[in-house]
C-alpha cells in the first residue's frame, strides 16, 4: 500500500492503463503451489495419525484433527510475509526468484484466507462430535462441551480475536470507518481508517498466547517464527527513533507533495523504500514510500500523492511551498540564499508586479544592509497589494503561498566572507514530527546489474525511477571520463504512461535534465505516453508546455511489440533488464518472454510492487 503510497498499502496505481486481469499469483505459481502441497501434506498427517482414534466420531474427528494440523502451519507461516528485514535480506538471495517478496502483503492475505478455511473446517466439525455427544443418552449439553474445558475455551477465545481481526482487515470496514469520522468529527478519529486496523491487530499477541494453550504441539511451531518477528519488530522500533528533520515541503503539482528530510544515521539505495508517520495524525500509521532522492545529494526526499485518508490530512497539516526551487539549483547556495530563492520562486505566482517588488526591495537591501524584518515588511505589503488586486477579478483564486520567516535582526544583503551569510534561517517545518522506518529493499535496486534497462512506469508509479536516474547523473558527474565507461547501466529506455500533461508536471524538470545528460558511456532515451484527452496545443513545438516535456511525445498506450523488438535490435545479445512500477505486469511480462531469444537478446522482468 505501497502508497506511492500503499502501502501498505501501498499504493497507488498509475492513470493510463486499465486494470490488471491477471492473477497476483501467476508471477510465483511455483511458491503458491508448494504453500498449498504444504497445506495438503500437513493435513493428511493429521488425518491419518487420527483415523484410528474415537472409530464412532469417524469421519469428523480426523477431519478436526487434520485441519488443526494444518492451521499450525498456517498461524505460523503467517508471520513470514509481514517480516519487513526478513524480505528485505531475502531480495538479494537466490530465493528472491522463487518469493512472492514484491506481493508479500498479498501473500500474507493468502495464508490467512487458507487459514479462515482451516478454521472454519476445524470448529465445524468439532461442533458436530459435540452435537453428537450431547444426543447420546445421558451426554452432556453442548453448551458445556464446548466451554468447560481449557481446550474449548481457549479455543472459542481465540476464535472471537480472530472474527475482530478478519473483520476490520476489509477493505470495505477501513472506508466505512473514514467516511464516519468525515462525518461524525474527531471522537471517531482514535477508531477510524488505519487507527482501526491497526489496533484490532494487536489481538494476535492475544491469539498466539491462545493457541498455545489451546494446541498442544503449537509451541514447537511458533517459537522461531515469532522469535524471528519479535526481533523484526525490535529492529523497527529502534530504526524509528532516529531523529528526522523536515527541510522542506511543496506541492510539486496539484496533489502531490514533496517532503525533504535530513535523516541521521540513514543509508539507502536507489530504489529503496521507507515507511513514514506522522505522529500528529496517527502514532501508529505508518505508510510506504519510495525514496526519489539519489543517495549521493546527502538528503531524504519523498513524493506522496494526497488521494487518501492519511495523506490528505498530510497535506493539510504541512506549510507548503508552492513554487519549489529547481533541486539542482540549490546545492551550492548557503541556508540563507537558498531561504530567499525559494521566497523569490513563491513570488512568480503572484505576477510580475510582486516580482518587480522582490527585486527592488532586495537590492536596496544589499545596498543599505536593510535587516530581514524590512524586507519582510516590503515583500509582505507587495503581497497584499497583490492580493486586493487579484481578488478584484472573478476568475482569480489565489492562496498565498510566501510567509517570510527570519530569525530577527539578520541582515539579508551582508558583504562577501560574512560568516552570518551561513547562518540557518528560521524553518516553518520545524514544528512537523516525523517518524522513519526503513530503508528497505526493493526490485528495481537491479537496475545497476545490467548495462541496458527498460523502465516503465505508470503516473506517480514512477516514483522508484526517479531516484535511479537521479544517482546516474550524481554519479556520471562525480568520475573522469575514463571512469564512466565502467558505470552501470550504459543504455536507458525510459517509458512513462499517465492520463494528461498534469501527472507529468512533477517529473518534467528531471527529465529534462536527463535528457541532457552525454558523453560516451550513457545514453538515455524518454518517451512519455499520455493515455487520456489530449490538447493538440500543448504539443507544439512553442507551446510552453512542451518546452518542458523531454523526449518524444505519444499520444495512446505504448506499442510493446514494436517497443520490444526495437530495443532488441539495438541491444544485440544482451540480458535487458525491464523494470515496472505500475498495472500491466501481465503484458509486460509477455513481451519480456516473447521476445527473448535463445543466445540473442534476452529480458529480464523486474515489478515494482508498493
């Protein structure tokens, strides 16, 4: 739920193509068929080691008998999937090919709808022996049976923990809830959306404890398991006190946002991800993100497109920059200018009225050492102008978007060589806790294993991407010539499919910058796919969209067979590696299978699930 976010969720699926009619299964047939060979093994040992025993409950004794076989199984496999470090350490072994690792979540709703069915086998036909027992001449009520005994109790107690989880696990619960809270107010907020999933899942240390007084042979199964998660949890919990400060935040396009974040003691890979919370919305909803900032920047960055519950509220409890400055902009410009850019590229919104207002203010205060509240006070007074200007006509909305906040009495225009030039201004997202758990792997962490990739990407599914290419051009950059003949990958084929030139926005500055990017080791090629209405102005060539739209424009889904058979012919005898963030894992996955040849070209599938 991978948000991006999803996730988990995680996440969010991408506009452009239609849903997935694939099975989530298809991809690791081979592990879900050992899961349910498993399921059949350990069951005909229950029944046969039972056949024998209580000949006048046949044949509903060994049948209960069986399916407790399997449940133990089952409540102890369950644990796996949900083991974040575990999946994480497991993606770079050789099982990584055999796991369902990118559909954990779904695999852990697998195990658990096998065990829903285990469960409802195992009391049905208890409740038979039971009311078989109670007919017999002189037998006891079922009421009693099934209560009076440590092994009955235990069982029923356990059973009704269960009911609370499976209930409030629904997709269907989780929305009526948040649709309560909308309408009820904030004394729903501790039981709603997430708050409630989450706390009814406590119940399974409840349900653990149960079953090992229920089950006799159940310890033998759980105790390395839920030792193994125990230590899980415990590498979360200290990860997530590390300390997290927030740098920046802007709405990059209308909804997403981007947050910045220095994070200590905080190494990643391009293509990682995190889990993120926010305290002041929720203590204990945690969220997945990809990473889209490039480990060689020295920072922590995240885009999160606010659709949901969690990350609506997000977006509403965080002050937004409107207008970011470009991130390559920034890098060498000391706290204090990089205060003023980011002010001076809020201005734009408001015309070239305030624009001209910010230039003179600035330069008279370079001349005359004006301190920071002056400045405040011109650029504030130019905005209000601004603002009764605007609200004069009708079509006009504007929210204002520049606060200007200094620590008072710091002079803005200070001679060169001033050590109070590099004195940190006051940050408006200092107030903003957050929490971080994570790094953790993912599949496009591959993309450095070959020298030519294809990657797709859907919407914001690009998001794993955008670290990728950014660590390209850090690293390109950072090495001589000679050096960048080694680096991996050589060739990029970039694709990205969304529904209109607004889901573009966010990315479009980094394209084009990749674009840019040559020498004699890398070539990028970027196409980009707009699936829904489209505004034939915005494709001309000095239209100012388009300026800003890199590599060659489609209109409609992407041909892969053409696509495939192209690449091919430009990578002879080579091992491509092709990377999905998105829906159409089928397809892809297809043409990845069709148009590998024996000792010619051949590609490698990878999908990138939140």
């Amino acid at each position: 739920g991978r948000p991006f976010a999803a996730p988990p969720p995680p996440p969010p699926a991408g506009g452009g193509d239609e849903p997935e009619a694939e099975c989530w299964l298809t991809p690791h047939g081979k592990a879900v068929a050992l899961f349910f060979a498993l399921n059949a093994v350990f069951f005909l040992d229950g029944f046969l080691v039972n056949l024998n025993k209580n000949p006048g409950l046949f044949p509903y004794y060994p049948l209960a008998k069986g399916a407790g076989f399997a449940l133990d199984f089952n409540f102890t496999a369950i644990l796996l999937p949900v083991m974040r470090n575990l999946m994480s350490y497991l993606r770079v072994t050789p099982l990584a090919e055999h796991l369902p690792l990118d559909d954990h979540i779904l695999f852990h709703k697998l195990v658990a709808l096998t065990g829903l069915a285990g469960t409802a086998l195992h009391v049905a036909m208890h409740y038979v022996i039971m009311l078989k027992k109670a007919q017999a001449e002189g037998g006891p009520s079922v009421a009693s049976l099934a209560l009076g005994s440590q092994q009955g109790l235990t069982g029923h107690l356990a059973l009704g923990a269960m009911a609370l989880m499976y209930i409030f696990s629904t997709e269907r619960c989780r929305k009526a809830a948040s649709m309560a809270r909308s309408l009820s107010g904030n004394w729903l907020k501790c039981i709603a959306g997430y708050n409630t999933f989450y706390m009814t899942h406590q119940v399974y240390m409840v349900v653990y404890l149960l079953l090992m007084l229920h089950a006799e042979a159940f310890h033998k199964w759980a105790f390395w398991p839920l030792l193994m998660f125990c230590a899980d949890k415990a590498i979360g919990y200290i990860r997530a006190g590390r300390a997290v400060k927030l740098l920046h935040a802007s709405l990059e396009a209308a909804d997403v946002v981007r947050l910045e974040m220095e994070v200590s003691r905080f190494r990643y890979k391009p293509g990682q991800y995190l889990y993120l919370n926010c305290p002041e919305l929720s203590a204990y909803e945690w969220h997945p993100f990809t990473i889209t900032s490039a480990p060689e920047e020295g920072i922590v960055s995240v885009h999160i497109r606010a659709r949901g519950d969690w990350t609506s509220r997000l977006r509403e409890h965080l002050p937004l920059e409107m207008c970011p400055l470009p991130t390559g902009s920034r890098r060498n410009l000391s706290p204090l200018q990089r205060s003023l850019e980011r002010k001076r590229a809020s201005l734009e919104v408001l015309g070239g009225a305030v624009r001209c207002a910010h230039d003179r203010a600035e330069s008279e205060c370079t001349a005359c050492q004006l301190t920071m509240p002056d400045l405040q006070l011109q650029l504030n007074t130019a905005i209000d102008t601004c603002q009764r200007h605007l609200a004069a006509q009708p079509s006009t909305s504007f929210s204002n978007p520049l606060a200007v906040h200094s620590p008072k009495g710091v002079p803005v225009g200070l001679p060169p060589g001033d050590e109070r030039a590099n004195e940190e201004p006051h940050n408006p997202w200092q107030h903003i806790g957050l929490r971080i758990d994570g790094p953790y792997g993912s599949g496009s962490e591959h993309v450095f294993d070959y020298n030519s990739v294809m990657l797709v990407g859907a919407g914001i599914g690009v998001t794993p991407f955008v670290s990728i290419i950014k660590s390209i051009q850090l690293r390109a950059g950072m090495v001589s010539e000679a050096q960048r003949a080694a680096l991996r990958p050589t060739r990029i084929y970039f694709y990205w499919v969304c529904r209109d030139q607004q889901e573009f926005n966010w990315f479009s500055k980094l394209l084009v910058e990749a674009q840019g990017i040559s020498h004699a080791g890398l070539r990028i090629q970027i196409n980009t796919y707009m699936t829904g209405e489209l505004d034939l102005d915005e494709l001309k060539d000095n239209s100012p969209c388009s300026s800003q739209w890199a590599g060659k424009k489609w209109a409609g889904r992407p041909n892969w067979a053409r696509i495939f058979k192209a690449v091919a012919n430009d990578c002879p005898q080579e091992q491509v590696g092709v990377f999905l963030c998105g829906p159409g894992a089928s397809d892809l996955k297809r043409m990845c299978k069709k148009h590998s040849v024996p000792g010619g070209t051949s590609f490698e599938f990878h999908k990138e699930t939140f």
